[in-house]
C-alpha cells in the first residue's frame, strides 16, 4: 500500500493554476485541491455526513444512507433532518474551533456527525483517517451533543467515572478528544509496513506520552490479569491514585486522553505523590504543552468558561 504523491504535487500547482479558474471562488478551488482524496480508510459507525475542513470552514464531503436493518433506536427523521442541518453542523463544529487554538489543529482535516448508539454517553469521537499516515484525523460529534451542554456530572460522582471537573459534557468532550489527537499524532507514533497483510500498523515512540504513562502506572503496578479483565472500575478501585478517572481505566489511551483533560483543566499543578499525578507532569515537562494548556484555558475564558468552574 503506497502513499499517493498526488496530494503534494496538486499543492505545488496550486498558485499557478488558480488563475485558470475565473468561475470559481479561491476558496472552492483551494478546497478541491487540498481534498484530492476524500475517501477514508476508517468509517466510523452510524456516521451521517462528513465535512472536509480547511480554514476553520467545513466543506461537504459526503452524507450516508441509513443503515439497512439498523437498530430500532435510529428514528429516520432525525437522520434525513441532520443530513441537511449544513448550518447546525457549522455551529457544533464552532465549538470545537473556538477552544482549541488554531495552531495545534491542523491535521484534523475531516469532521463528521453521527448517530450515537442508545443509552450511550458518547458525545465525540477522534481518529486517524487513513490506515498509511499520521497526519490526518477527523473529528466525531453526536448529533445531540448540545445536550451535553446542560449536563455537569457531580465532582464526586460515582468511581469518578464522569468527572469533568466542573465543566459540561459538551466542553469537556472536545478537550479529551483533542487529548487523543494530541497523544495519538505522528509525534507520538511510527508507522511500521507488514508485507504479509499489505498493510501499517502503528506503535507508540519510547518518548511518547502513552509509553510513559504505561511505564508508570499499567506495567509497573497493574496486575496482568486485573488490565486485562476490561473492568475500570475494578482497576480504579484497586488503585485510585494511578488514574483521573475510572473511564481513564477503561485503556491506555483513554488514560493519555483523560490525563490531557485533566492537566489543561486542573488549575494548579500537581505534587509529584503519585502515578495519576506523575502521569499529569509529563505534559507539564513538554514547554509546547504548557502553551497548549494556557492557549485552551485563554479560549474558555474568552467563552465566558472559567476554569475550574462550573459554565453553568
């Protein structure tokens, strides 16, 4: 599986071809230029349109047809009405646009909403786009999120399970999933080719965050048969001062999302007592992270979102 050099050659002749295009736009040019290929490796399930990105703008890319035989909970008003809600979809991805600064989200190249699975308290998803690169992520959002925004789970809710520290579902959501974008990028990660399958397979650098976080908590404390079980409440319960959350339990990269929250939301930094602690100091050792965190924290004020406050 070759990557395409396509992409890269039809940038090179952006400036020179523009002009060509007299009935249309420099942004409509642009856009189809940057998006050469729109297909993705990855669909992710009960989506029910995906948007190309660029400038802070979203572009339709394509809408999905209802699944055929799908569970009785997707209602198909509800998905032919998101199909077309362009508008709506602009302000929910707004949301996410207006927390993260600019400079830190320019690989998220895709994003989609799509149709949550019943009794499910996902509100967001992040992912790689492409099984060949590290380099482009789409961005996942329910389409009820803005429910989210009413909903501040208790600081001292059950296991800690849904500790947003104060903040609304929605807000929060969009801080953890960037974690995983932050934890999960070609920074962090190496793509390794396998001749046998045709394929990649990614795998976590020393240095990156997951690594450590691995070595500090998951390798060094947790019973092999206690990570295995896929019980975050057990694991949190067993060892409540290695994880943020019991949801940071439930993998390690929910950890290394989790921990991102938590660092750029907790107001002051940590004592060096523990592993979730441990684990929250790393981001503070990366100085890029630092002016991640304050560039996020300046955005939410700029919301009228104070940090470490309820914004309700």
């Amino acid at each position: 599986m070759k990557q395409s050099n396509l992409p890269l050659l039809l940038l090179l002749l952006t400036a020179t071809t523009t002009s060509i295009f007299n009935s249309c736009t420099r942004e409509t040019i642009e856009e189809k230029i940057i998006f050469p290929d729109s297909n993705d490796d990855r669909e992710s399930k009960n989506t029910i349109v995906a948007y190309n990105i660029f400038n802070d703008n979203i572009y339709l890319n394509k809408t999905f047809p209802m699944p055929s035989n799908g569970p009785a909970y997707i209602k198909k008003e509800i998905w032919e009405k998101e199909q077309k809600a362009i508008e709506e979809h602009k302000k929910r991805f707004k949301l996410f646009t207006d927390i993260i600064p600019a400079e830190y989200r320019k690989e998220i190249t895709q994003f989609t909403v799509f149709y949550p699975e019943e009794g499910s308290n996902v509100y967001a998803y992040m992912g790689d786009r492409k099984e060949n690169s590290l380099s482009q992520f789409s961005l996942g959002l329910a389409y009820d999120i803005d429910k989210g925004k009413t909903q501040i789970p208790s600081f001292s809710a059950p296991d800690n399970k849904l500790n947003t520290l104060g903040y609304d579902m929605a807000t929060y959501a969009m801080i953890h999933e960037f974690g995983h974008y932050i934890t999960k990028n070609k920074t962090q990660l190496y793509l390794s080719y396998v001749p046998e399958s045709d394929n990649y397979v990614s795998n976590y650098k020393e240095s990156s965050f997951i690594k450590q976080m691995v070595n500090i908590s998951w390798k060094k404390k947790i019973p092999v048969e206690l990570a295995i079980s896929m019980n975050p409440s057990k694991i949190f319960n067993a060892f409540p001062k290695e994880f943020v959350s019991v949801y940071a339990c439930s993998s390690m990269d929910e950890d290394g999302a989790e921990t991102f929250a938590h660092f750029v939301l907790l107001n002051d930094k940590p004592e060096d007592v523990d592993g979730k602690n441990k684990k929250i100091l790393l981001f503070y050792k990366n100085p890029e992270m630092v002016k991640l965190r304050t560039g996020i924290r300046q955005n939410l004020q700029k919301l009228g979102i104070v940090p470490g406050r309820p914004n309700l």
